[in-house]
C-alpha cells in the first residue's frame, strides 16, 4: 500500500459510505426540495459512475490507466463534496435519459412507476437493445460534445 493510498482510501471511503449517506438522511428530513435533489442526483450520477468502473475493472482498462484509483478516489470526492454530481447529470446523464425516456409511452412510464417488473417483462430484450444502441450514438454525440468543449478536430 503506497503513502496515497494510505491517505486517500480512507478519505473517500468516508466520503462515500459516511458523508454522502448522511447528508442523504439529513435531506430527506427536511422540508426543502433543493437538498434532496442535490443527494438523489449524487446517487444517481455516482450508480452510473460505478457502471462504468465495473466495466473498466472487469475489462482490465482500469489497469492501463495511470494513477486509476487516485483518479477514482478524487472523482468520488468531486462528486460528493464540490457539486460535481449535478455538472455531470445535467451535462450528460438527464439528455441520456430523456432521449431514453422519449421511446416509451406514457401507459409504459406509468407501467414502469407502478409494476416495474411487468414492464422489464413486456419490453426487457427490446429495451436494452434500445438502450445499447442509444448509448453508442449518445457516445458519437458525446465525443463531439468534448472535441468542441476542448477545441478537438472532430473525426
């Protein structure tokens, strides 16, 4: 275990099982809406966010990366304590999942909040296929989104 590692292991643990959970319970017993967006937002973006680790680390990408858990550590950190949670749901995730959600009718989405498992039942293949070829031309889009943002020439 490197001097780092010693150091940030535990400061994002804390951040992750501690803080952010407490801070969750401290918004749900509030009276404002604000707070309680800002923590389902962060769980939101951090469950998405910890997809694409497990990608990455049963992929064995997370091996290639320098500095992976550092980076890993940081980010968690950036999420939770500096508002990096709702930059990132508002920069990609809410269009990723409103495209998403366009493709379903209303008699769906009520289907999905009443009986979630009738509707994985009644659209499960079909949806993830759905959902699999959205991310691959949400992915073109977001290359082009970050080639301009950092003044990349696009391919």
């Amino acid at each position: 275990m490197t001097f780092v590692e010693y150091v940030l292991g535990p400061i994002h643990y804390a951040v992750i099982f501690l803080y952010a959970p407490f801070m969750s319970f401290r918004a749900i017993n509030t009276s404002t809406k604000e707070d309680d967006k800002q923590w389902l937002t962060f769980w939101i973006v951090h469950s998405t966010v910890r997809a694409v680790e497990t990608v990455l680390e049963k992929s064995y990408l997370s091996e290639i990366i320098p500095y992976y858990q550092e980076l890993k550590w940081g980010f968690s950190t950036y999420l939770a304590v500096f508002g990096g949670a709702k930059q990132l749901y508002d920069l990609f995730l809410a269009p990723l999942f409103s495209t998403f959600e366009a493709n379903f009718s209303e008699e769906d989405m009520a289907l999905l909040d009443a009986k979630p498992g009738e509707f994985i039942m009644k659209h499960g293949a079909r949806a993830y296929e759905e959902a699999t070829a959205q991310v691959m031309q949400g992915s073109t889009h977001l290359k082009n989104k970050v080639s301009t943002m950092t003044g990349a020439k696009k391919d």
